[in-house]
C-alpha cells in the first residue's frame, strides 16, 4: 500500500520470496503515483507511450524502453502527460532476497551498501546505453519466468536480478550519496496528515529550518515542484478518488481534502485531469 505522499509499506512477494511484478498504466490505472519511497528496490520498465517519471530530483519525460533504478529509500514519482498514456512494469524486490545480509561478500561489498545509499547506480537507461540490451533481457527474461513459473523459476529470477545489478554496478563508484533526506521525509509525512488543513509554504519552511526562500529552493531541486504545487497534488488526488468512490457533492469533496474555494478548486482539478470534477465523475463510473 503507498500512503499517499510519502511512503510506501506494502509488502511485495512472500516472505520467502520478496519479489513481484506489478503491469500498470499512467493515466488508467490511476492518473499518478505521488513522490514517495520504500524500503525495495524498484526497477520501471516503460513499454509503451509516454509519461513522467521522476527518481529522486531528476524529473524526466519517460519513452518506451526506458528503463528507471530506483535504489533503496529513493523519493520517485509518476505523473501522465496531457493526451498520453504510459504503460510500463514495476518490479519490486528486498535485497535480501539475492543473499544472506550476514557472512556473504556480494552482501557486505555491494547488496548492504546500496540498501545504505553508499553507492551510486545510474537513474535511467535508454536503448542507446552502453549493456543496455543486455539488462533490458534481464527483465524480460524475468517477466517470462514469472509468467510461467514453471519449477526452479526462482532461481532464474534471482539470477536475473543478480546480474542486473552487476551489470548496472560494473563501473560505478561507492560514494556516500543522500538518498533518504529526514527533512524532506518529516516534511512529506506532515504533509500526509495535514494536507486537509491550511498549510503555508512559512509553516513547511519552519518544520525544515529553513527560510522561506531557501525552502522554496530546495523543495523545488529535491522535488521537481514547488511546495505549493505538491500540496495541491496531494489535494487533488484525494478528490479524484472520493469522486470515484462516493456521491458526496463536489464542493463536499472540495472542502474535505482543504479546498477552501469551490471555482479554484474546479479550476485546479480542471487543469490537472483534464476535465471538470463532474465529468471525471462520469468518466469513472
């Protein structure tokens, strides 16, 4: 499960066998995933359309055949593009799963420092990449053996992600890098419990310790928006599932998810779907 905005507790796989395979699609399936993180790793294989994907503050438009690395505790986002769909592949695994954590040299030198964010891996591959081909058969070997299933397939999909990411570490440098950042993480959180009441970019600039302008500037590189812009995603969000899964009045649902204003609220909801809340209303049912 992803609360909204923050992060995501949802456990992925058995408990003996950590990994899955989730087919999704960007604006069907839900019209965006929120910045959020998780303990696994994800691995975002586009395969068809296009859309944004963001891994942590690098905001880029995704195409087919990318592939995104999103390491332990990175924040990472999904949003659609006006008249376009995006259907891509989560796979979602705990590192643990590729070995023992306790006496095993690919956990002490690789697998436990990248759960740390001591190393760097690449965010995004694209078909012109140098392995590329051969970590995209990587995944697509994976999703064959995850189809089938037929006995020992297990094995295969270890040895897949296994070689993935030594295909993917072969080069890179072990660096500390700031992939769980506590200010953002306290701030994302507050935001999870609060965004149906008033919230000022003073406010979340004071829970930081930060000036106003500094704030707004740092949100901005970490999170590809401005606060402003995220809370009102959040708000957004929100509204568009009580218009799917209730028949409370508009300016109901506008007011419950911190919409003080029904004409701005139909004006954001409007520029952000495409569409007014009672259309997207009737599209959903």
């Amino acid at each position: 499960m992803i609360n909204e905005g923050y992060f995501e507790e949802k456990k992925h796989g058995s408990l003996l066998f950590p990994f899955n395979i989730y087919p999704c699609s960007i604006p069907k399936d839900f019209p965006s995933v929120s910045l959020h993180w998780q303990q696994g790793m994800e691995l975002i294989f586009i395969k068809k359309g296009k859309g944004l994907v963001q891994v942590g503050v690098d905001l880029v438009e995704a195409k087919e055949k990318d592939i995104f690395i999103v390491p332990p505790y990175t924040l990472h986002a999904l949003r659609s593009l006006p008249s376009s769909n995006m259907e891509y592949e989560n796979f979602l695994f705990d590192l643990r799963f590729l070995g023992s954590f306790d006496h095993d040299v690919c956990a002490q030198e690789y697998l436990l420092p990248l759960s740390a964010g001591k190393i760097k891996l690449p965010h995004l591959l694209r078909a012109e990449d140098l392995n590329y081909q051969k970590l995209a058969d990587c995944l697509i070997e994976t999703e064959h053996l995850c189809e089938q299933r037929n006995k020992g397939f297990e094995l295969g999909v270890k040895a897949n992600m296994m070689r993935f990411l030594f295909l993917l570490l072969h080069g890179s440098d072990s660096v500390e890098v700031d992939t769980i950042n506590d200010r953002m993480k306290h701030l994302l959180l507050m935001v999870e419990k609060q965004y149906v009441q008033p919230i000022t970019v003073e406010m979340a600039a004071r829970l930081c310790g930060y000036s106003t302008s500094h704030f707004m500037r740092w949100f901005k590189k970490k999170s590809g928006s401005s606060f402003t812009a995220y809370l009102n995603e959040r708000r957004l969000m929100a509204a568009a599932r009580m218009l799917k899964e209730s028949n409370d009045k508009i300016l109901t649902i506008s007011e419950s998810v911190g919409f003080d204003n029904l004409s701005n609220f139909n004006r954001q909801f409007k520029q952000r779907f495409g569409m007014s809340p009672s259309q997207y209303r009737s599209s959903s049912s």
